[in-house]
C-alpha cells in the first residue's frame, strides 16, 4: 500500500523528511478494523512527531491521527462496524499513523461519519473535537454553575482549530454566554459566523475589554493558544 513516512526526524525542508513509500497492507486482528482512508488532516502533533521522533522497531515511521474512509475489513472481535461502513476518528499516538492508502485502528476509538460532510471535512473533525469536548465537559465542567460569576466563557484564540469547535459546542450544548477572542478582521467575521455571542481582539489587554461588555465576571476561560501572554490578563477578568 502506498504511505507517507520518514526513517528519521529532519527538518522539513530537507527531500528527505517526508517520503513516498510501499509498505505492507495491513490485517485487522481482535477489535481493529481495517480503514481505507479517504480523507487526513494534520494536526500540530504531527509536525512536533515528525520533527522530533525517530522509527522504533521498524524502518519507516508514518505519522497521521485523524482521518476519515471506509472499512475494509475487520478483526474477529468487531461488534461495531462492518465492511462498507463510513467511519471518522482520531488514531493512537502509540501506532503508525493514517498517513497511508490502508489504516489499522480500534474500534472502540471510531465514529460513524457525518452524512452531511464530506471526506475532507469529516476528516477535519476529530482530534479538534475531542479536544474542545474534553476541555469544556471533562476539565471546566461548564455545566456547573460557579456562586457570583457571569454564566459566560473566554475562548482565546476562537478562529483556530480547537477553538473554532468549541465555540461552536459551547453555543450549541451550553447557555454560555459565548465570548471568543480574534485579532483580524476575516477571523473575527469567522468567530462571528460561528455563533459567538462577543468578540474580543486578544491583540489588545483583554480584561478591559470583557468589562466593558458589563456581563460580569466570567466564569470559564478556554486558553488555545498563547497562555502565557494572556495569563495575567486571564487572572485579572474571571470570577474569583
């Protein structure tokens, strides 16, 4: 099967980096299934991998956690899927990548694709969407409700991946009050679009800037990018 790999970490630049190979179909055993991918993104862990981790055990490392395509084949202890299914996810960091015509990957960490995307946009899904997911329900807990605060949450850097998603699941699956940040005019139209209910420019002091909108304190702040130049300033605006 065709595949994309590297035999050791070089910079990008160098031919070498990122190669065409043929390697070896691979064979679904126990809970995998077999993907024929359709469709990957790339995700910053692909290029701090790529950049950073050589080959174990093997000649070529191929690197790739989302993607999107069809099963093509399973292992005798799949319960979940069967052959012809459109499937999305997110793989394991602790196996080859689906940068590859043919993909193993467990069951147990696949979706069924949307109808309504294509391969590409599907693909685009799921590492982001797990990330944001995780943050807001399993970390922050934003469905709890914190004593004098405003029901509302800062997502700094509202027009990236992840935080693309999370506006997007916090107006959809929350009565947050929805405050992301953008410095650009096409990414603030962008957050915009996406729902958000204010948008900050994280260019400028933020804690003015969420005073100004006179909700109150928030009670959540999502930090995607650049934490440790708005820590003070996240410090200074969320409720105690």
């Amino acid at each position: 099967m065709r595949a994309v790999g590297y035999e050791k970490p070089l910079p990008i630049t160098d031919e070498a980096s990122l190669v065409d190979i043929e390697l070896p179909k691979p064979v679904p055993a126990g809970p995998d299934i077999l993907v024929e991918v359709k469709a990957v993104s790339v995700n910053p862990v692909d290029y701090k991998v790529r950049r950073s981790t050589p080959p174990q055990d093997t000649r070529w490392k191929v690197i790739g956690w989302d993607a999107a395509g069809v099963v093509a084949a399973v292992g005798p202890d799949v319960t979940l899927f069967e052959v012809g299914d459109a499937v999305v996810y997110a793989g394991s960091i602790t196996r080859p990548g689906t940068n590859a015509e043919f993909h193993l990957v467990d069951e147990r960490i696949v979706g069924r694709k949307p109808k309504s995307l294509n391969w590409a946009e599907a693909a685009a899904l799921p590492l982001t969407s797990i990330t944001a997911w995780e943050a807001l329900f399993d970390r922050l807990d934003v469905t709890k409700d914190v004593p004098g605060a405003a029901r509302a949450i800062v997502i700094i850097g509202g027009a990236g991946g992840v935080g693309s998603i999370a506006v997007q699941i916090a107006r959809q699956r929350t009565d947050l009050t929805v405050i992301a940040t953008a410095s650009r005019p096409e990414t603030r139209d962008w957050v915009e679009g996406l729902g958000a209910h204010h948008v900050l420019d994280h260019a400028k002091p933020l804690a003015a800037q969420v005073e100004a909108l006179g909700i109150g304190a928030p009670a959540f702040v999502f930090s995607t990018t650049h934490t440790d130049k708005h820590v003070g300033e996240i410090a200074e605006f969320i409720a105690p």
